[in-house]
C-alpha cells in the first residue's frame, strides 16, 4: 500500500499523525481490514520520528481502531460503521473545553454504573470481574493498563446496555487520552485507579447501584483532580488550549 502524507509541521505530532490517519479512513483510502505501511515508511511520509509513529498506533490501538498482529503488522479493524460514528463523534466533541469533557463523563458514567448493576447478567459481572483481574496484572506496564482500564469502563458501558452512553463514552475516552496518559505517569496513580476499580467491581457484584455511582463519581472527580494539576502547571499557550477550546 502506497500513501500519501502532509508533512507534519505543528507542535502536536502525535495528534496530528492520528488526523492524518483518521481523514484517510473517513475517505476510504484506508479500509477495514487494510494493513497499514511499517512504521519506518510511515514515519519518512510523515517526516516524523518513528516514536512519535508507535506512539500514535498505540494511541489508536488503545481506542479499538487499529489491531497490531504479532509478526504480521498493523490493521485497520473491521468494523467500518462503529469506527465512522466514532470519529463523527469524536469531531464534534473536538470543540469543547477538556474540564467540561471531564465534567460530562462523570454524567455519563455515573448513569452508565447505574443502570450496569439493574440490567446486567451474572454472566456480565462474571467478565467485569475478569477485567479487573486484567488491569491488575498489567500495573506494570502503562500502555497495558490504560488499555484494560478502558476495556473496564467499555464494559460497564456494554452492560447498561444503552449503546448512546456507549458511543459517546468512547468518543470522550478518545479526546481525553493525551490527559490520561499524563496522569497514569503520576507516581501512584495506577494503584489509585485499581482502588477505585475494586470498589466499582464491589458494588456492582453486591447489586447496589447508589454504591456504585457513588465509587465512579469519586474515581472520575479524582482523575479531574489530576487533569487540572496537569492543565495549570503547562505553560500558559498550552494552558489555553485545553481549558478553552480545543485547537487542532
């Protein structure tokens, strides 16, 4: 496969190369299933180091965009319609200052917990369970957690059983990722993260929903906490850009 890129020229690499990616799936240049140049051709297109290449597959990876096959490469997943809404969302949400993201996914998942623990199966808490067990055994490795811990709260998503909260929570984890993967560097915040995943799994596995809203609420205002540490100490050309809107 033979693509062309812009060169990137903006402070925003990472960001900027998954744009770039991101217009060539919405045009159908890249399609499902399709596999995407090695990273070495990628980075030369792009005039871009190959870390700021890796970082960005992992970023799109971590979203449930790309797959990476051991020994084979990367690919665009396959299912064309739920990657098409999501970047439509993602678009639109492009615009709003990052604290009123935040602000709007504790609404979300606070709904999202809610109805988890009145509609879901034993056989749904059984793979919570299972999710949490994941993020566990991955404290060790950054990428790997973020991606179980979005795995964790895609389920809890999957089991309200309410595919608009689905589809916008998806579309905020997406915008938020730069943020969050900030704030996993933290000392310590893995382990805060994990606590707070236990008390979520309690509840849920006890069927007490006030409970559960409740340990969500608390874990998303501690990762809000975190953000704005983050956003007040950048200097204040960046500070401006993730408190106002949110600039390409």
């Amino acid at each position: 496969m033979v693509l062309s890129f812009k060169k990137i020229e903006r402070s925003t690499i990472t960001e900027d190369i998954i744009e770039q990616l991101r217009e060539k799936i919405l045009s159908g240049e890249i399609k499902p299933g399709d596999k995407l140049p090695p990273e070495r051709v990628l980075a030369e297109s792009l005039s871009v180091a190959r870390t700021s290449v890796r970082e960005a597959i992992r970023a799109m990876q971590y979203m449930g965009i790309l797959e990476v096959r051991c020994g084979e490469g990367t690919f665009l997943c396959e299912n064309t319609r739920i990657l098409t809404d999501h970047f439509k969302s993602s678009h639109l949400l492009k615009r709003f200052p990052i604290m009123e993201l935040i602000e709007a996914r504790k609404i979300i998942e606070g709904a999202t917990v809610y109805l988890a623990v009145e509609r879901s199966s034993p056989e749904d808490r059984d793979a919570l369970q299972s999710l949490y067990q994941l993020t566990a055994s991955n404290t060790e490795d950054e990428q790997k957690f973020l991606q179980a811990d979005f795995e964790f709260h895609k389920k809890i998503a999957e089991m309200s059983q309410n595919s608009v909260l689905l589809e916008m929570l998806s579309a905020m984890r997406e915008l938020t990722l730069e943020e969050n993967l900030d704030v996993i560097k933290k000392p310590g915040q893995i382990q805060n993260a994990l606590d707070f995943h236990r008390k979520i799994l309690g509840s849920v596995l006890s069927c007490d929903a006030d409970k559960a809203r409740e340990h969500m609420l608390r874990h998303l205002e501690d990762i809000e906490q975190r953000i704005l540490e983050l956003v007040e100490s950048r200097p204040p050309d960046e500070e401006s850009d993730a408190s106002g809107e949110r600039q390409r």
